[in-house]
C-alpha cells in the first residue's frame, strides 16, 4: 500500500528534479553572460564620464580663454555628449505637447543656448577643483548611473551622479543629479512656474529664455519682460 | 526675584521665536486645510503643494533680501578672515552639540546602526576631540549623518502639508516647520543654557552655525540664483527633491540608490 502510494509521488519529484535540473541548464550560459554585459556597461559609461571630465577640465577652464571661444567649446562639448533634446523637452513637462512645432523648435534653440551659457559660466568661475569618478549602477531603460565627486580646494566634496544613456551605439548624459537634486527636474519646475505665471503660454516662457540668453533682439521680442 | 520680573526674563527672545513660529504654523495649517480653487494647479506645479505661494513669495524675498545685504556678506567675511581649520572647528563644534537631537531622531527612525555611529562619533569627538572641535571620529570611519524630527515623521509616513518659507530661516513645509519646533524645543543645548542662564550660550552657536552652513552654500546658492529663471521655483523645485532624497533615500546624501532619482523618459521609444 504504501509504496503503491509513495510511487506516483515519488515519480512527480523525479519529473520536477528533472525540469528544475533543465531550466538551470538552459539558464546557465545566459547567467553570466548577463551580469558580464551589465559590467561592462558600467564600465563604458564610467570611462565616458571621466573621459568627459578630462576634456572639460583641460580644454573649458582655461582662464585666459575668451568668453566666446569658451562658449564655442562648450556647445561643441554639449552636443557631442549630451542629449539636448531629450534634456529640453524633459525639462518642458506637459507643455511640450502643447507647444506647436515651430515653438518647440524655438525653445530647443533657447534651451541649448541657455546650458550652454550656464556651463560656460561655470567654467570660467573654475577654481582647482578636480574630478573623480566613482561607482556606476544600472538605472532603468539603457540608463547606467555614474558616481562621482567634485573635490573642491575648500569645502566638502560635491557628489554629482550622471545619468548616461546608451543610444544608437554611442553614450549621452540625460540628467545630472547634485547632491541628490537633478538639474532637470529643477529646470522643468522652473520653467512651468514661468510658463504658468504666463497663463499657461509656452510664450511666456521663450520670451524670458530669450532675455536671458541675450536673444531677445534676435527674436524680436521687446527686451523688457 | 519679584514674578514680573521672572515673567519678563522668561519671555525671552526664544520664546518669542517660538511663539512666532508656531503662529505661523497654525496660520498655514489652515491655508494648508483649506486650498484655494486653482488647487488643481497649485497641485500640478511641482513635487510639493504650495497653496500659500503669494505668502511664501513675499517670505522668500524678504529672506533673499536679508541673505543678500546681511547673511552672506557675514558668512564671505567670516571664510575670508578665518582659516579653513578654526571654521571646520565652528562647524564641528556646533554639529557635535547637535547630536543628541541626531541620535534621538534616528532612534526614533528605527535606524539603530545609524544611532551607534552618531552615539559613538559624539563620545569620541568630546573627549579625544576637545569638546567636539576636532572630528576625530571622521578619521575612524565613523561619518556624519543628519537626522531631523521632520524627516523622522516623514519616515513615518507623515506627508509634507505644504511648502513654507520660514522668515530668515528660509525653505521648509508644514510638517519640516513642525519638525524643526520639536528639535529646537527638545535641544539640550537650548534646555542647559537656558537653565543656567546661559541663552548667550544658544545663540551664538545657533549664528555660528547659520553663518558658517551659509559659507559653505557660497558657490550653490550663486549657481542657482544666476541660472534660473524663476529663483523661488527653482529653490522649492530643490528642497522637495533633497528632502524626498533624505526621507526615501539611504541618508548618506550620495544617491546611492536608484529610486532616489528622477526618471528621464526615452522619447525615441514611444
């Protein structure tokens, strides 16, 4: 009675055994293919952001550089290793899809043009500090967060994580986070308390970008705003 | 000692702080209580509700005006004339008498390893740190960490209420306003000088402390005030994500975690 019983029990754990030992095996080769891919995401994207930091630090922090050389290099630098219009239109919000093409178009102009005066502001207020890049994490979509600190001469170390995006084969910086406040979340609610002071109008807001970056006869707004 | 007199010396100027700032507490609480009809807005426009915003503004400004012909002016003097070791002392100093409000918040945050090291960091830097000027227990490995009443009752599960700019303080929330009540309110510090009337005492390690966290925002705060179209937005857009960051994040202030940050959409994808 008991091994009649036992019997169909015993095979059941036979057929479990054997498909538990199948999906391990099936498994195995992806496993660590897995966790050596991510590796070496981390390390690109760690690579990326110190190579990026060197370029900056050598070629933007020259004292005796030109404002409009200094500017120059920046967007150069910027676009190449940034993602402008993924940045901007984040950094919009809502709005975006309110914007008709030809203000979206507008804005990503302004857009540009402002970080690129930010950074180039930035720069040139360069005073030692030096650049080391720490760990590196996975983020979410093709993203790798990227560690890092800004030692300053006096005061403590500033930590600034990269968001780096794997696109179309290459890398680009989507947000860059200090101390634990992103730059993009703060431009989009920056910009939506313009945008909503405005009454809503995407207008609004491409007529301070325009002030602010010194675009404002260019777009033949009235310069006071 | 006559009771006028002991009246009158009671009300001193923490009192009237105090008073001051729970008055302007209970005032938000019910603006916070009753919203206006573009809440719908109000709600929409960042992380953190702001329904008081013209009354925070005015706040803001008077604070941005302060900043800028007082405050920061005091704290460029005080990093220009001292060397980097003696304001580290004043920000050493002031941090270890604050530890006791560090450890009780982190205790009460469950984070009994978090309690240790404030515990441990305190002993160490009063005794082998000459009362706390010098961060011995840095060097050991045992680093500094931040804990607050408003943080702890976010923790909790406590939201935010609403945005608040407190007058000289600066920005805060209904629930962080209340938090920084109990903490001042349960100091030790405040508490001994208060009792052995030593309220000089408080004070100046209180302006000490302002003034030497402001030295070191110099760069920050500039940064933020030149690349930012609307400043006060901006500010709140910052102190809703850092205080997020220190309720659901790690507490080491590094964003060590992924869900600490903001997720940027893949535009291309959709």
């Amino acid at each position: 009675m008991t091994t009649s019983r036992l019997f169909p029990s015993s095979r059941f754990f036979k057929i479990l055994t054997a498909c538990a030992i199948a999906i391990v095996i099936a498994a195995a080769p992806l496993m660590p293919a897995r966790t050596a891919h991510a590796e070496d995401k981390d390390a690109a994207a760690k690579s990326f952001i110190q190579d990026l930091g060197d370029k900056a630090l050598t070629s933007l922090t020259i004292q005796s550089l030109a404002p409009d050389e200094r500017e120059r290099r920046v967007r150069k630098l910027l676009t190449q290793n940034f993602d402008i219009y993924t940045i901007g239109r984040f950094a919009l919000g809502t709005y975006w899809r309110q914007a008709s093409d030809s203000q979206q178009k507008q804005y990503l102009k302004l857009f540009e043009d402002m970080i690129v005066q930010t950074y180039s502001r930035r720069f040139a207020d360069y005073d030692g500090q030096k650049f080391k890049v720490g760990g590196a994490f996975s983020g979410g979509h093709n993203d790798t967060l990227v560690k890092s600190e800004i030692l300053q001469k006096d005061g403590p170390p500033v930590h600034v994580t990269w968001r780096v995006r794997a696109k179309n084969g290459g890398m680009k910086v989507v947000d860059v986070v200090v101390e634990e406040i992103s730059m993009s979340v703060t431009q989009r609610d920056d910009f939506r308390s313009v945008i909503e002071a405005g009454g809503g109008n995407v207008d609004a807001l491409l007529k301070k970008l325009r002030s602010s970056t010194g675009n404002a006869a260019k777009g033949g707004d009235s310069k006071h705003g | 000692m006559n009771f006028v007199g002991k009246m009158a010396r009671r009300l001193t100027a923490q009192r009237f702080m105090a008073l001051v700032l729970c008055g302007f507490l209970a005032a938000s609480l019910s603006a916070c209580a009753t919203r206006p009809a573009n809440s719908q807005a109000a709600m929409a426009s960042t992380e953190i509700k702001d329904p008081i915003e013209p009354v925070n503004r005015a706040v803001f400004k008077f604070n941005d005006v302060l900043d800028i012909v007082l405050i920061e002016p005091a704290a460029k003097v005080y990093k220009a004339v001292l060397p980097g070791f003696v304001r580290d002392g004043v920000r050493n100093f002031v941090r270890n008498l604050d530890s006791p409000i560090v450890v009780a918040n982190e205790l009460l945050q469950g984070n009994f390893g978090g309690a240790g090291v404030s515990t441990a960091r305190f002993v160490i830097n009063t005794t082998a740190g000459i009362g706390g000027l010098v961060d011995v227990a840095s060097a050991q490995g045992l680093t500094y960490r931040d804990a607050d009443f408003g943080q702890t009752m976010g923790k909790w599960g406590v939201g935010n209420g609403c945005y608040l700019v407190l007058p000289v303080i600066g920005p805060s929330s209904l629930r962080d306003g209340a938090g920084l009540a109990a903490d001042t309110y349960a100091s030790p510090v405040r508490i001994i000088s208060r009792n052995t009337d030593n309220d000089w005492f408080y004070y100046s390690t209180t302006v000490a402390g302002a003034i030497d966290t402001r030295s070191r925002l110099i760069k920050a705060v500039d940064d933020l005030r030149k690349n930012s179209l609307d400043y006060y937005a901006a500010v709140r857009s910052a102190y809703s994500q850092k205080r997020r960051a220190m309720i659901e994040g790690d507490g080491t202030g590094a964003g060590n975690g992924a869900a600490d940050m903001a997720d940027i959409p893949d535009y291309d994808a959709q």
